[in-house]
C-alpha cells in the first residue's frame, strides 16, 4: 500500500517536475523542488488537524455531557410524544456516547497508522522520480508492442493527474463554502470541521456524508437546532453544486466507470486499506480500464468498468 501510494503521488508530482525544468531548473533540483512543496502542504494540513484535533479532545466531557443531554431530551420526547417505551435511555444513551468516542479513537489510530508511513511513502517517492526513465523502459520491455504499453503509461498518468488535481480544485472550493457555512451556523471548531468535511470529500460518496455529518453533530450538540438546519442547508447545497456543476465541469469523464463499479470499487478497497483504499480506489480501477482497453483479449472487462454512453 505504501508503494502504491507512492506510485500515485509520484505521477501527480511528475507534471510539476516537468513544468519545473522548463524553467531551466536540472532534474535533481525540479524533484528536490517539488518535494520540498509537497511536505510544506502536507506538514501544513497535519499541524492544522493536529492542533484543532487536540483542542477538541480536550473538550470531549464537555461534548460528551451535551450528547447525552441531547439524546436524552430526543429519548424522552418520543417516549411521551410517540409512546415509545424506551426503558434506561438514560444509560443507553451513555453507551451510544462511548461507542462514538470509539469509533473516533479508531478513525484517528487508522490515521496515525498512515502518518507512521509517511517517512517510507515520501521516501518511495523520492525514487520513483528518479528513476523514472527506467521504470518506463522496464515496462515497454516487458512486453512486445511499445507503442501500447507508452499509450498505456500516458493514459494512466493522465487519469490519475486529471482526478486528484481536478478533486483538489473541488475540495479548495467545498472548503471556502463550509467555512463560512459553519461559521454563519456558529459551529463549533469551524475551521477544522471545513477542513476535515473539505478533505473527506475525496471520497466518492461516503466522505461527504461523513465529514458533514460531524459538523451537523457539533452544530446541534452546541448551537442547537436551527444552527444545525443552517449547516444542513450549506452541506447540501455544497452537494448539489459538486455533483452536477463541478464533477462534470472540472473531472468530466476522466474516470468514466458505471455506478455499479464506482460503489464495488469504493468498498473492496476499503476493505482492504481502510480509508485510503477508499481514496484512491477510482483512480487506481480507471488505470485497470486504460489497461484493459490496450490489451487484445482484455476489451471485455474494460466494456464492463465503462458507463454507458447512452
């Protein structure tokens, strides 16, 4: 997995190495550029979540005091109001806090985990880069039309430029919409819970359930009720304007895979490694398309992974 996370960053840096040594810049130099860039953004994103994850650990009694005041009062309400016989909900309410601060405790390990690889990721990268030339010239040797396998490279790289940078754009606009979306909401930590809901994004789907939903949370735990409809209206809105205005406008059909594949993808890959499985399952599935669609035998499967034109 780290390899192949490498592999990936190493094709996104690539076109920045490239536009580097059209400045006159020698190849050493344009890599070593690049890599000091990437590790300012990513040390930046890290210190941001760090420090904002920190303040709001140090709050968790307080959270955690108005969850359970907050599920208790929702408890009871449909006790008296729907006759609900809810027995205990005090004390099951107790546990549905605890069983949330552990799920939060395994998202974080999951991606304390990832941070640990960091040093052998970036180091991967590093050589990948280098070595370029001849991993290109290893894989055109391996098989017996050239032609082909460059057209595969090419295609590949490009699916994967075209996604994570068009994603990227996406997610710098999602992040100036939920920061002043949760700030008008007077959500709390409004800075982290953009960025957190910004970069969950990435993942098809899920991400934008998830990082929305927490600030839906805080928002009600916090605020209370009209806040969170505030935070609602923003997310969905944010939604609707990814979905049919900048996806088709930025990504396009970049990835082009039927809905069946896009979901299948998204949960053997995260079956597999967690949530950066789900980050990059659609890149990593659209090079196995290009793959598919340069190799005789192969045009099958790749007619599977397509949407249909129609």
């Amino acid at each position: 997995m780290p390899l192949l996370i490498a592999a990936i960053i190493a094709t996104l840096l690539n076109k920045v190495v490239k536009k580097i040594k059209k400045w006159g810049f020698p190849n050493w130099l344009a890599i070593t550029v690049s890599i000091v860039l990437l590790l300012v953004v990513f040390f930046l994103i890290t210190w941001l979540m760090t420090t904002q994850i920190t303040t709001m650990a140090n709050d968790w009694p307080t959270i955690k005091e108005k969850g359970t005041e907050k599920l208790n009062d929702l408890s009871q309400w449909a006790n008296e109001r729907l006759d609900i016989n809810y027995k205990n909900y005090i004390e099951n309410n107790k546990k549905l806090i605890e069983q949330a601060k552990n799920l939060a405790t395994l998202f974080l390990s999951s991606i304390t985990k990832l941070l640990s690889q960091s040093f052998i990721i970036f180091i991967y990268v590093i050589l990948l880069l280098m070595q370029k030339n001849r991993f290109i010239h290893f894989f055109k040797k391996i098989v017996t039309d050239n032609d082909a396998m460059g057209t595969i490279l090419k295609e590949a790289a490009k699916t994967i430029n075209h996604y994570f940078f068009g994603k990227s754009k996406i997610m710098v606009f999602l992040f100036g919409i939920y920061y002043l979306g949760f700030l008008l909401g007077e959500v709390p930590y409004a800075l982290f819970l953009a960025l957190f809901a910004a970069l969950f994004s990435i993942i098809p789907y899920l991400g934008n359930f998830i990082g929305g939903g927490v600030a839906i949370i805080l928002s009600y735990l916090y605020v209370g009720t009209t806040p969170a409809l505030i935070v609602i209206g923003v997310v969905s809105a944010a939604q609707l304007v990814e979905n049919y205005l900048l996806t088709p406008w930025i990504i396009g059909d970049s990835i082009n895979l039927n809905p069946f594949i896009t979901i299948f993808g998204i949960i053997v890959f995260s079956a597999l490694w967690g949530i950066v499985g789900a980050v990059i399952s659609l890149p990593l599935i659209g090079v196995l398309k290009v793959i598919f669609d340069h190799t005789k035998g192969m045009e099958a499967y790749a007619y599977f992974l397509k949407k249909d034109e129609n």
